[in-house]
C-alpha cells in the first residue's frame, strides 16, 4: 500500500469517527445521559486528542493545498510496509471504538461518571502517544504536542 492512499483512508476514518463521537454526545446530552458538569468534563477530556488529530490533518491539507488530487505517479506513492498499515489500520479505530464504547456505557448509565474519569485517562495512556506517532508520521508534522 503506499502512503497517500492509507493518509487518505485515515483522514477519512478519523473526521467520520469525530463527527459520530460528536453526534452521539449530542444525543445523549438531549436525552439527558449527561449532564452539564459531565459535559464539561468530557468535552475537556477529548478536547486535547481532537486538536491533535484534527490540528495534524488540518496541518497537511494546507501545506499541501496546491497538490492536485490525481498528481502524476511517483509523488506521494511511497510503499509503507505491512506492519505499519496494521499497527495504523488497528491502533486508531481501536482508539476510537474504546472512546465511543465508554461514552456510550455511561450515557447508557451501565458505567459511573466517576468510572468514566478512571477509563478515559487510561485509554488515552494506552494509546495516545502512539496515536500521536503514527498521525505525525503519516502526515509529516513535527511539531505536533507528542513529537516535540
């Protein structure tokens, strides 16, 4: 697989995953699954992993905004090895699907808030750093929070 074509399944990948988590959190404040402090709350918790991811791909679009899509062949066709198309086609929808799965257990009330306080630290532990590697890389940002 090369480069350009997993940046752009990520890209997508990540703007639909936001705008679901987004969506539901909406819902759920409407019916009420949470409330304002808990709101608060999440929304704070998820703010720093938004900038970075969305900061990243906001980073690239512009910085290569005069990249036509269908570019001659041999610019952006760099192979990336299996093991990098795993760990990236894994690592960053796990990471989502354990954010959502938690938001929607306490939403749903099966969890406590002061559960969720406990649980998203520790996703974000897991996988925040490595989420951040593979998104600067796949982007080629430098100076993201996580690259230093």
């Amino acid at each position: 697989m090369n480069e350009r074509k997993l940046r752009t399944r990520i890209s997508k990948f990540i703007i639909i995953s936001y705008s679901i988590l987004f969506l539901s959190i909406i819902v759920y404040i409407i019916l009420p699954g949470f409330d304002d402090e808990e709101l608060l709350v999440l929304i704070g918790f998820l703010s720093p992993i938004t900038a970075v991811y969305m900061g990243a791909l906001i980073k690239y679009a512009v910085a290569n905004k005069n990249v036509p899509e269908d570019t001659k062949p041999g610019i952006d066709e760099i192979k990336v090895n299996k093991l990098y198309v795993t760990i990236t086609n894994w690592a960053i929808p796990l990471h989502f699907i354990l954010l959502f799965s938690l938001i929607n257990l306490k939403a749903f009330n099966l969890i406590t808030f002061a559960q969720l306080k406990i649980f998203f630290p520790v996703i974000e532990a897991a996988f925040g750093a490595y989420i951040g590697i593979i998104i600067g890389s796949l982007f080629n940002v430098k100076d993201l929070p996580i690259n230093g």
